[in-house]
C-alpha cells in the first residue's frame, strides 16, 4: 500500500519529469524537424513528428481506438499513461509496440489502431 508521503513523492517527480521535457522541447527548432515536445500524446501522419495530428486522450485507459489513416510517428509526455500502436484495425497485431510514458519515435511500421495503457 502507498503511503501518501509516497504517493506525493511520486507526484513531484512526475511533475519535475514533465517540467524538464517541457522545458526541452520549449528551444529553438530541433535536429529531426520534430515538434516541440507537449504535455500529452500525438500520433502524427508522417515521420518525424510531421503531416495531420491525432491527439491522443492518456485518460481513456484500455480503449481500442482504429485511425483513419495509419500514423508513422509519435510522441508522448506523461509520466503515467503510455501508447501501444497495433499495425492492424481493431487492434490487431501479433508484435504491438510499445512508447513508454516519455518517447518521441518513428514507428516501426505504420499503425492503424492504439491502445493507452498505464506506464
């Protein structure tokens, strides 16, 4: 059981967490062409961070979401929530793959579908 020192220990690392990705992303334009770095998800049509945006909701836990068209990268800062892309509609995919709560990546391959999960 966590005790609520714990819990607030916790909670401040998670937020100096997000305050320094935040204050990483807040310089000048990076190497990659990426977007600034943004509290919560993006599921962006092309690769590096680039082309349509699909905010992704981090509090819609174990919901399978299918995109209209696949998306080939992503980011996400969140400390608590994480992405797992599915190659196929409906969250099909013998080898999903995984962000962990701080990532900024191409996909392996594109993917049609998601999933939040806890970090």
């Amino acid at each position: 059981m966590f005790t609520p020192k714990a819990m607030l220990r916790g909670s401040a690392v998670a937020a100096t967490l997000l305050a320094a990705v935040i204050g990483l992303g807040a310089g000048s334009a990076q190497a990659g062409g990426w977007p600034p770095l943004q509290p919560g998800a993006h599921l962006y049509l092309g690769t590096g961070g680039s082309g349509a945006v699909t905010v992704v909701d981090l509090d819609d836990f174990g919901t399978c979401h299918t995109l209209a068209t696949p998306a080939r990268s992503v980011q996400v800062a969140s400390g608590s929530a994480s992405v797992v892309l599915y190659s196929g509609a409906g969250c099909t995919d013998a080898n999903p793959w995984a962000t962990g709560s701080l990532a900024q990546s191409d996909l392996p391959r594109p993917a049609l579908s998601y999933r939040v999960v806890p970090a």
